[in-house]
C-alpha cells in the first residue's frame, strides 16, 4: 500500500460506524430465532387464555418475526455490488426494505393489538388458565432480553467508537437493522410488562377492562415505534448527509493529500449502510495545467472511490473566492 492510499484511512475508521454487515446479520439472526419461538408460545397462550393482552404480543411477536425477514433481505440485496445501471451500488435497497419492515410493524403489530384491544371492551370475554400467560410472559421476556442485549452490545461498542451516548448512535445510525432490532426487542420488554400487568389485573378484578387496556397500549407503544422507524428510513432514502464527525474526518484527509492545497467544498452523502458518496471543490498544489489537473483530479476520485465505506467521488476545481473550510478542532 502506497503512503497516498494509506492517508486515506481515516475516512474509512469514521465513516464505517459500525463493525460491519457480519454483526448486523448475527444481531437481526438471534432476534428471528427469538421473536419466531416467541410468536409461536404467545399464540398458543392466546388461544389457551383468551386474555386480550396476550393476542396483542402474539400478534407483537409475529410482526416483529416477519420484520426481521424483510431485514435479511435488505442486507441481502444491499450488499450487491455496484454495476452500469447502479455505479454506486445498491445500499439504499437497505432502507427500503426497512421500511416496509417498519410499515409491517405499524399494520400488523399496532393494528391487530388496538382492533382487538376496543373490541374486548366492547365485548369482553373472561380470560382462564392466568399460569400459562405467566410462563409464556416469564420466557418470553428472557427471549427478548437475550436478543435484546445482542442489539445493544453492537450499537453499544460503535457509540463507544464515535463517542456518543448509545441513543444518539442508535438514533443516528446509518445502519438500519441495528436500530429496528434494538427499538422493536426495546418495545417487546415493555410490551411483556404491560401484558403481564394487564392479565394480572384481569385475574385479581375479574374485570376484562385492564387485559383490553393493556392490549391498546402495546398497539399504541409499537405504533410509536413503528413511526420512529418510518421516519428514520425516509431521511436516508432521500438523501441525508453524514454527520459532523465523518465530514471532519473526510475534510482532513483531503488536506493531507500532497496535491491538494485547501478545499472549499465537502459534501458526503449517505447511499447505504456504511457508504457514503463524497463530492467537492479543492484547490492543487502548484500551478498545474488543464490537463495536469484534470489527470490529477481524476487520480483522487479513483483513490477515494478505492476505500471501503467511499463507494464514489467526485472533485472539481475551487472557484478563486470561495473561502477554505477547515475541521473543527479534535
């Protein structure tokens, strides 16, 4: 590797946030495997019980199943490599996929759980077998709690490396199947609290209204979600910038590059997880000419396009009166 090539890894540590599509796969693998056992013991629990509250996480547990399907796929497709249709490749497949994940969950988890919540209390049906609810409720928990802490503990060692707080990185991360894994396994640990509330209730009252209760807020706690998620995927999908700290970086290996003498213009693009599309404006060394420096700009956009998290660039010559940027300080 040439010095050029090495000075380019900074924009590759910063602008790769998380460890990588192999991560991201194990942590939305365990939450499948979770959340289809899980699905499968709450209907069964539903169906034995009759309480409300325990058809709403059934119905919680399926749709978060199937989210996680449509996760795989867009990892699977957004991993394609970049080809004459698609020159910069098809990470933003990631979004799209997670979106109608994100969609799934609002229609299916948010709808049924409400629907049947109102229709419980305006035809209640006692609930039996309360015991069966509470080990499914009791397993299920540690289920989600399993996966959940996988969900954490990557997004918590990228936080760690861009040293923001967890939320923040969560919130903010390109990658979008760590944050739906992470706010749905979230959701479904204080889905089961509300459930197991809403059945204990049920069995001390006799009364059907709490268990109906309960089953209206797991559909409005995961309609929450769902739009957070929804939200997210529409901002990378038209388009969002990088932050603060990826620009800083990408700004100071551009001016550590013996050819370029300041920059005047810095834009990085999200276009997938991890992947960022840069353009910008620099100024080189010297007194180049047209040729000289159209061979030299040329000579960059390859070398930053040949950096893993860099799937393209795309330099132009500074106007003489445009002011230089210059990085925050570290």
């Amino acid at each position: 590797m040439t010095d050029r090539a090495a000075r380019m890894r900074p924009i590759l540590a910063t602008a790769q946030e998380d460890e990588g599509h192999q991560e991201s796969a194990l942590t939305v693998v365990v939450a499948f495997a979770a959340n289809l056992l899980i699905a499968v013991a709450k209907t069964v629990a539903a169906v034995v019980t009759g309480a409300a509250s325990m058809l709403a996480e059934a119905a919680h547990s399926w749709a978060d199943a199937g989210n996680e399907v449509f996760l795989l796929i867009a990892q699977r497709k957004a991993a394609r490599p970049a080809d004459r249709t698609h020159p910069f490749g098809y990470g933003r497949e990631v979004y799209v996929w997670s979106l109608f994940a994100a969609i799934g969950l609002f229609a299916v988890g948010a709808g049924v759980s409400i629907t049947h919540g109102i229709q419980e209390l305006q035809h209640p049906e006692p609930a039996q077998s309360f015991g069966v609810a509470y080990v499914v409720l009791a397993v299920s928990f540690v289920l989600e709690g399993i996966s959940f802490l996988q969900a954490r503990r990557q997004a918590a060692a990228d936080a760690r490396r861009r040293d923001v707080p967890l939320i923040d990185h969560v919130l903010g991360t390109s990658d979008p199947t760590v944050r739906a894994v992470f706010f749905e396994d979230a959701a479904a640990l204080v889905g089961i609290l509300i459930a197991a509330a809403g059945v204990a209730a049920h069995e001390v009252t006799g009364s059907t209204v709490p268990d109906a209760v309960g089953s209206i807020l797991v559909g409005l706690l995961l309609a929450v979600v769902a739009v957070v998620l929804i939200q997210r995927n529409r901002r990378f999908l038209v388009g969002e910038v990088a932050d603060q700290r990826v620009w800083d970086a990408a700004l100071r290996t551009l001016l550590e590059q013996p050819e370029i003498a300041r920059v005047t213009e810095l834009r990085l693009e999200l276009v997938g997880a991890r992947q960022v599309f840069l353009t910008g404006a620099v100024d080189l060394t010297g007194e180049p000419s047209e040729t000289d420096a159209s061979h030299g700009l040329a000579a960059l956009e390859r070398r930053l396009a040949s950096t893993p998290g860099v799937v393209g660039a795309l330099l132009s010559l500074s106007e003489p009166s445009e002011p230089a940027l210059l990085p925050r300080e570290a």
